[in-house]
C-alpha cells in the first residue's frame, strides 16, 4: 500500500481496533506508527504537542495558563529542541520518520470534536501548523515532567516553612513532621506494579511478566496498545501516543520487559536566594552573588490577555517556584538561614533535571529495546535510560528472569533526599549521577511495587508505598504454579492494608451509641477487601471523610494550609485533605499536635451511624478521568459510563480516590499487561478505556467495562486473523527518513 513516494506500510485491526503496523524496514515502520497514532489519538497528540510546546492556553484559554507557566519555567520546549540536535543520525532519521507519519496522519485524519467544542465555546479557531521535528521528544518530557519527586519535595518543604511559622508546631521535628505525612505513597501521578515469574513456578515452565502502570486516568488513556514489525522485528506493547517505540512495556517474541517507578530522589531540587540587581537577577551560589540566564516569553491565552513570563535558571537549572519570601526555613542538618538582610531579595526552588546535564532524553535506549532477544539485551539497551528512574522486570523465551534499575540517580546520602538542597552550599551542589547495581537473576519470582527495596543499593528515595508489594508477594507464594490466567486473580485484588492500620484506631472504643457500635462491630468483623459490592468498604469510605473533616480543622494541622508558592499547577501535591487523607492513622496517634484521636474516631463512627446513606462501595467508586476540556468553562466533556469499581488508591487494584474530597476514582491502572515468554499470542492487555481518542468511534470506551472489572483483553498475533485496513492512497507523506522542517 503506497502513502507518497518510497514510504510503504500496512495496518492491520483486531476486534478491539488495536493497531498493527507493518512495513518493509524500521524508517518506514515509524512511519506508519506515526501516521496511525495521529489518526486514532489526533486530539491527544494535538494536545500533548500544545503542552511540550507551553501552547496550551493559546488553543484552549485560561484553563492552559498554569501548566504553560510550568512549561516555560523548566523550559521544556527548550530542552526538547536540544536533545533532538544532540540525537545520533540514526536516531534523528528514526524520530524524523516518525514525526514525518505523525504530520501526515493529521492531515487525512477526521477533525476532533473536541476542537470543534473549543470553537463553540471560545469562538474563532485556532490552526495548527505541522510538528516540529523535535515534538516527538516533547511529547515524552510532557509525560514525564511530574512524574518525577520533584513535585513531592517541594511539599515537604512547605511543611517546613508552615511549621516554623506557627507557634502551634513551633516545638515539633521539621523532619520528623514530613515523614508523618508521607508515610505511604507516591505522588499523584506516580505508582506501578510488576512481577515476574521464573519457569520453575509456571505451568508452561517459560517466564511470566505482569503487572499495570498507576497513572491520572485520563480521558483519552496514557498508553497505546500497538504491534510494530518489519524485517529487523516484531513487537507488541505500550506506547505513549506521540512517542516512537515501547519505551515502557513490550514483547518482542523472544523477549519481554514492564517497568515500574523507582520513587528515586532523581530531579535535585534547591533553595535558591534570588536577588533582583538593577536590570539583572544573580543568585547566591557557594562562592557568593552569580549571574541567573533570564528568558522572557509571551503566552498567548486564547480568548484573553498576553501573558509574560519571566524564566530564570540558576547554575543549577530552572526556577521553577519563584516569589517566596526568604524564610527561616530549617533543612536537613538543623541549621537555619536565619534573616539575610538585603532588600529586594526572594527565595525560589531551582530543579536540576537529569535530561537537561546532557540534552538526553535516553531516546537512544528506544531502537534497540525494539530489537531485544534476550533479557540481557532489555538490560543493555536500557543502559542509557535517563529519567524517569525505574524498576524493570525482563525475561526472555530461554527462561532468563533479571530484575533492575534503569536511570540517572542522585548521589545523595538519604536524609538530603527529603528536602530541597541549599545552592549556596558547596556540600550541596551537584555531583555525579550515582552508579546502579547490576541485574539480578530471578529464580522464582520478583515483585515491584512502589516499596522499600530490600536491597540497599537499590534504594534511591525516600518515600515508598507500604502495601502493595507485600500483598503481591503474599498472593504469589500461595500457590506454586501460576498460569496466565491466573494473573487477574492479582490484576484484581481488593486487599487494602492501610484499612487494618486505620480500623486498630476504631478497635476498643467505648461509649458509643448502639448504631455507632453496630457500624464499629462492621468494620472490625470486615476482611479489608474494596471490593465493589461491599457495603463495609463503603463503610469504611465513609469513616475517612468524617475523620478527613474533623482533623482538617484542627488548629496544627490548619496551620499547613498555607500559600504554597508553587502556582496552581501543583495545587495536587499541596492539598491539605488529600494529605490527611493519606496520613489518617498516623495523625489519629499524634496527641502531642493536640489531636484527640480517639474523641475523633467515636465522633466519626456517630457519624456514619447517623448518616443511613448505605449501599455498596461500588455505587459511589466509579471513574472520574481527566480531559483536557475540563479546564474550559461552558465546554461539553466526552465521559464514559461510570461502572461500579473495586479497588482504592493503594490495593493493587488501584483505583484512588481523595478521601474526604471523592470516592471517585481519578487515578489508578492505566493499562494491564501479561506477558507469556513460552507463548506470545498466549498474552493479554488491556486500557481503561479503548484504543480510539475518538468518541465517535466504537473503540473509544470498548474496553472500559473489561478494565473496570480488572479484565484483559486477549493479545493476537496472527496476521491471517486481522483485518486489514483500506488506506487512503497518496496521502501526501514525505518518503521516509526525510527530515520534518523545525
């Protein structure tokens, strides 16, 4: 099938619409890869491509604003151009392809009715011009650029600052005070499960990998299911639409790999004491006042007015957080900055992003993952990888299991992982990335999930999820062979941990009410599983929002719900409920904040009592998925049925809510994946949603009903049992290789 001179591929459908591509050589392969995403993802691509770009506001007005703010601060658009120079020919041809299908997919595609929304509401239009040849690379630091524990340290730091400034908590541990609240979890974007089982526990006796990627549940998905082949390979897996490759989770036949999210304290952030000098800004490094780069870009807000923003960068890298009075903020050692007497000066949060030392994206890991035979070539090919820092899990059809870290890791000692480091302090300032430890060879099976891991040198964070790992754990070794199949028995389970934490405060109490002691007797008899038709998990829910409403009003912890300085774009990381919600146990112990747990706990049980709402967990637990038309007042939101799920925010189900805020589901797996090394059409995936972006397809919610009760779909490999798809001749492609003017 010709699509303009020397460029031919073929797409072939299976029953759930899933694309796969096909082509003669990889330049032509990344070609139709493109071409087909932008025509079944076009408005996710347009929207992601206005976000690497800090364009958003431009097409859909002031709701754009506070992430093109973040964009310009980090200077994505920036670092994405200079990795796309720095790229090897190779490389470069690989991406220029890609962007050269992507460019020609838009322009046969059908407009998105989201586009025509934005019209409706917002009046006029807004054209778009073709990729540039580096979007591809923007794409990927868009769904990136939070991911990291950036986000979460600046928290910590305003714990910190708040603290200190109450005379309520004047007397409290500053450090100790921000691991109370983060006892559990990752941030509210990052999160994964994987596992992998050697043969001697299957019953193929060829490895097994599974596992699903916690991310926002966004409306279209993150992920992508494709299958990519041509003469040098024949891959299936996950892309992110907009991205060349698998960069995350694939299956090559021979090979397969997953990822989770080390939760490594990676991106470094610091304290920086800005001072505005006469028409320049300098900053105070260790060896005193330095010069700060200053950007200033317009972003045009469609419907209003110009905005400037003012970009600074430190000589250790982007102001992200600018405008904060300079604080008597205490870090890591107890010492205190004490007052700096110098007018005009402010303080700020600089980040040193590991892709922006080099202009490295690790995209030169992405062709010969592709390429991959064996799990040692999943290790080697992914030697290069830079950010995010993961945990990989990889085997291969010779019955090889490894396990091991992919990324640039900080080298800091972990108490300098909590807070943000200081800039004018020379023991602070940047230092080489630290090594990681070799593969490990698994013998009968390896859990990642978030957790501490229990090996020292693989710990790179701080903050690590206490529950999930232990539970796949648990339900791996209680049986001694596991078959595909079975794996939706974990996919799928409901057991929440932090429940028996929360329930010891309930166990005991007296004075209660007969109903109050009904709902206690409930909860106490109750096996901790979410599960969608238990009225106890709904129980339970209710029990957190009326512990989330008393503990928000008590004095020291109001005291933290302060300007946070960061600008609304990290509003998520700052919410005092979401905080609490997560911390609930901890919190209800803490009688030295002059919080009165037990009087808490029996008020809330009252509470519930009087309540009488009833039901089950799964009639308030549906999706609530993100869209980008959200943030545009007035506009018609595509949505899908809200399904009745099972699940909460740390079950391996993950479906996570903010408790006292929604019991619906605004995060949680955002694709599912089992991978048979014995047999690969014998593997299963599936999104939460469909493989189509567009609503008026049948595809865009098909598998909705599937992942809401934490099904697969089955993975086909067979080209005779595909459908072709009849493509539209001379679509006006460059010829493949050729270079995307940008």
């Amino acid at each position: 099938m010709s699509h303009g001179p020397d460029v031919r591929f073929e797409v072939f459908r299976d029953t759930w619409g899933v694309p796969h591509v096909r082509a003669d050589d990889e330049l032509t392969l990344a070609h139709g890869q493109g071409w087909v995403t932008a025509r079944d993802r076009t408005w996710q691509v347009q929207t992601d491509r206005w976000r690497a770009e800090g364009r958003l506001a431009e097409h859909i007005g002031a709701g754009g604003v506070a992430w093109d703010v973040v964009a310009h601060r980090l200077d994505l658009p920036g670092l994405a151009q200079r990795a796309y120079d720095a790229l090897a020919d190779d490389d470069r041809a690989w991406v220029d392809s890609y962007t050269a299908g992507v460019n020609a997919g838009l322009a046969s595609a059908d407009r998105p009715v989201e586009v025509d929304e934005l019209d409706r509401v917002l009046g006029g239009t807004t054209p778009d011009d073709p990729w540039p040849a580096w979007a591809p690379l923007g794409v990927f630091l868009v769904n990136h650029a939070l991911f990291s524990t950036f986000p979460r340290v600046l928290w910590h730091d305003h714990v910190v600052r708040a603290a200190r400034g109450s005379d309520l908590l004047a007397d409290v541990d500053p450090l100790e005070l921000v691991r109370l609240f983060d006892p559990s979890g990752d941030g509210p974007t990052s999160g994964s499960n994987a596992w992998a089982l050697h043969g001697s526990r299957t019953a193929s006796g060829a490895p097994l990998l599974a596992g699903d990627p916690h991310r926002v549940l966004e409306l279209p998905g993150p992920y992508q299911q494709i299958r990519l082949a041509c003469g040098e390979y024949d891959v299936l897996g996950l892309a992110f639409p907009g991205v060349p490759g698998l960069p995350h989770f694939g299956h090559t036949g021979p090979a397969a790999w997953g990822i989770t999210n080390a939760v490594a304290h990676s991106a470094e952030t610091y304290r920086e004491l800005l001072l505005h000098d006469g028409d320049a800004w300098r900053a105070i490094g260790p060896d005193g006042s330095e010069p700060v780069d200053v950007r200033t870009v317009q972003v045009r807000v469609r419907g209003g007015e110009a905005l400037t923003v003012e970009a600074l960068r430190t000589a250790r890298g982007p102001v992200v957080v600018r405008g904060m009075p300079p604080g008597r903020a205490v870090d890591q050692d107890g010492v205190a900055t004490g007052p700096v007497p110098l007018a005009g000066l402010e303080e700020g949060r600089s980040v040193r992003l590991q892709a922006a030392e080099d202009a490295d994206l690790g995209f030169a890991c992405l062709r010969p993952l592709l390429r991959a035979r064996t799990a040692r070539d999943v290790a080697d090919a992914l030697a290069g990888w830079i950010d995010p820092v993961n945990r990989v899990v990889a085997a291969d059809a010779d019955g090889d299991v490894l396990t091991f870290d992919a990324g640039r890791v900080a080298d800091r000692a972990p108490d300098d992982r909590w807070l943000s480091l200081r800039a004018w302090d020379a023991t602070h300032a940047p230092r080489p990335w630290r090594r990681l430890a070799a593969p490990v060879v698994v013998d009968g099976f390896a859990v990642d999930a978030n957790d501490r891991p229990l090996s020292a040198d693989r710990d790179h964070g701080a903050v690590y999820s206490p529950d999930r790992g232990e539970r796949i754990r648990s339900l791996l070794a209680g049986r001694a062979s596991w078959d595909v199949p079975d794996m939706a028995a974990v996919h799928g389970d409901t057991h929440w941990g932090g429940a028996a934490r929360l329930l010891r405060h309930v166990a005991g109490l007296d004075g209660l009410s007969a109903e109050a002691a009904a709902v206690r007797d409930r909860l106490l008899a109750w096996d901790l599983h979410m599960d969608a038709n238990s009225a106890e998990a709904a129980l339970l829910a209710d029990l957190r929002a009326a512990l989330v409403a008393r503990l928000v009003e008590e004095p020291a912890l109001r005291a933290l719900d302060a300007p946070h300085h960061a600008g609304p774009a990290f509003d998520a990381w700052f919410s005092l409920r979401g905080r609490i919600g997560a911390a609930l146990p901890a919190l209800l112990g803490r009688a030295d904040l002059g919080i009165d747990g037990p009087a808490h706990v029996r008020a809330a049980l009252e509470s519930v009592a009087a309540g009488g709402v009833g039901g089950t967990w799964g009639d308030r637990h549906t999706v609530l998925p993100a869209h980008v038309l959200a943030d545009v007042p007035g506009a018609v939101v595509p949505g899908v049925p809200a399904l009745p799920l099972g699940g909460d925010q740390d079950t391996v189900r993950c479906t996570g809510t903010v408790p006292g805020v929604t019991d619906r589901a605004f995060r949680g797996s955002v694709a599912r994946w089992v991978w048979d090394l014995g047999d690969r059409s014998r593997s299963r995936w599936g999104v939460p949603f469909g493989s189509s972006g567009d609503p008026r397809s049948p595809h865009f919610a098909d598998q909705h009903a599937t992942w809401a009760v934490a099904g697969t779909v089955e993975v086909v490999t067979d080209w005779e049992t595909l459908s072709p798809e009849p493509l539209p001749p001379q679509v006006g492609v460059r010829g493949a290789g050729e270079r995307t003017p940008g």
